[in-house]
C-alpha cells in the first residue's frame, strides 16, 4: 500500500482560527482505485500527551468521501465533541469484500490498511474507536463493526439497508456478488440483518435510526425485532423523515451524543 497525505487548512466560519484537516490518498492493491480520505482532527488537537476518540463516518451510495462533510460541517462537529472524524470514500462497494471482484475488497483495505495507518498516524485511542454510515454507509458500518466488533467501542447507522434483499439491482450489489438473484441467500448472507447474531451475549452497545418514510424502514424495523429477540444491547430510533440530507443533518447529531454518553 502507498499513500499521499495533503493537508491544507480550512477557515470555519465564525472563526478567526485556522484549523489542520489531511486528505490522505490510499493506493491500494485491494480497491480498483485510489481511496481519499478526509480527516477532520479537534480544535486543540496539537497536545502531545492527550488522546483522542475516533469515528468513522462511511458515505452512501453514489456519494464520496466529502458527502458527509458536506451535511454536518465535519469540523464544527470533531471541534464540539472532541472526536477524530475519518471520511474515506466507499465507492459503491458496499463496504464489502466482493466474491465476483477481486479489486473491489473493500474490508481487507479497512482492516488491513486504513484502520492500523490511523492509529499510527495520528493520538488516537484504540479503546474509543466508533464507526457510523448514512444509506449503504449505514450498512457498511455495522458490517465491519459486526466483522470485528473487538475493535470498536461502538457502531451506528442511519438510514441503513438493513436487508440486501430487498434493494434492486440498480444499486450494484448484483455485480459485487456475482449477479445472484436479489431473494437468493447469498444476499441475505451479506446482509447486516444475518449478521447481527454475533452481538448476542455481548455488552457492546450499537445505535440504529430510520425515517418513517424511508424505503429501508421495514428492514430496520426487522433489525429492531431480531436485536430484542436476541437481547442484544441496540437502541432504535424511528422518527419521522425521509431518505435524504435533511434527515441524515438531524441524525448525526443523535449518533453522537450517543457516542459521546458512552465515553462518559
């Protein structure tokens, strides 16, 4: 794996300080293209003894890695809360290791390359490292937080396809599995829904929300009933909104008031 790191600084508004945020570019032997990253680090940062809590933020489908940015002023929030905020660009990989390409494994480059380089790079706390998504970022992030749930303290989602077998092929998940049919098993295999069984008997805490009126309702709901039948520690906001920024501008908050309680 080979990078780049581009830092340049940003003027917040409302401020007269100037504060760092990286770009790093990943090339990455296990992704089809170059990976940018954004990270957004707090205000005061620069201490050498202190460190800090990071989240993941995964982007959705057709998004990229500023999109997030682009709802919630990533630096406003990593300033507020104290976090380390980590944008890196999904594609639309689903945040998966894909059986039908083999430049497209998506948690191996995570696990292998992103997640070990942050800890090296910047005052991260490996004890406080969370991960949350919007939409496929939504599914995504519970995912690679179900794949090693060891390495988190927590994970959350929002607006997540909970169930793959209920999106359509427009979305690409056909082609990163082979071109099953959407009802076959290997889409329910992939899905956060099938996974979710390894938090039972854990004390690992996870936040999930969805819109009333977003296609991926039912599917979080469905998600909601497996958790409490399984008695897994999940707290399940369903609120009314639609699948869309000004739904994913309220949530965040959400996801990280509750991230923050946990720290606490």
């Amino acid at each position: 794996m080979k990078y780049l790191i581009k830092p340049f600084l940003i003027l917040l508004l409302f401020s007269n300080s100037l504060f760092a945020q990286d770009r790093l570019i990943y090339n990455s032997t296990f992704l089809s293209k170059p990976d940018t990253v954004l990270i957004f680090k707090p205000q005061t940062y620069n201490s050498q003894t202190q460190q800090w809590p990071v989240i993941y933020l995964l982007n959705g489908y057709g998004g990229n890695y500023n999109q997030w940015n682009s709802i919630m002023d990533a630096q406003r929030y990593a300033n507020e809360y104290g976090f380390i905020i980590v944008c890196p660009d999904g594609f639309n990989s689903w945040y998966i290791n894909s059986p039908a390409q083999k430049n497209m494994q998506y948690q191996r480059f995570f696990f292998e390359e992103l997640y070990p380089d942050i800890l090296k790079k910047y005052q991260a706390d490996p004890s406080k490292i969370f991960i949350s998504g919007l939409s496929m970022g939504g599914h995504g992030a519970l995912s690679l937080f179900l794949q090693q749930p060891n390495l988190f303290l927590s994970a959350g989602s929002t607006s997540g396809a909970m169930d793959l077998r209920n999106l359509t092929t427009k979305y690409g998940i056909a082609a990163l599995l082979g071109n099953p049919e959407p009802q076959s098993d290997i889409w329910y295999q992939y899905s956060v829904l099938s996974k979710i069984d390894v938090l039972a008997g854990s004390t690992k805490q996870i936040l999930f929300d969805c819109g009333t009126e977003d296609p991926f309702y039912e599917s979080n709901n469905a998600l909601r009933r497996k958790c409490d039948s399984l008695k897994i520690n999940a707290s399940y906001i369903s609120q009314p909104g639609q699948h869309n920024r000004n739904y994913w501008a309220k949530s965040i908050r959400q996801q990280f008031n509750f991230f923050s309680s946990l720290l606490k």
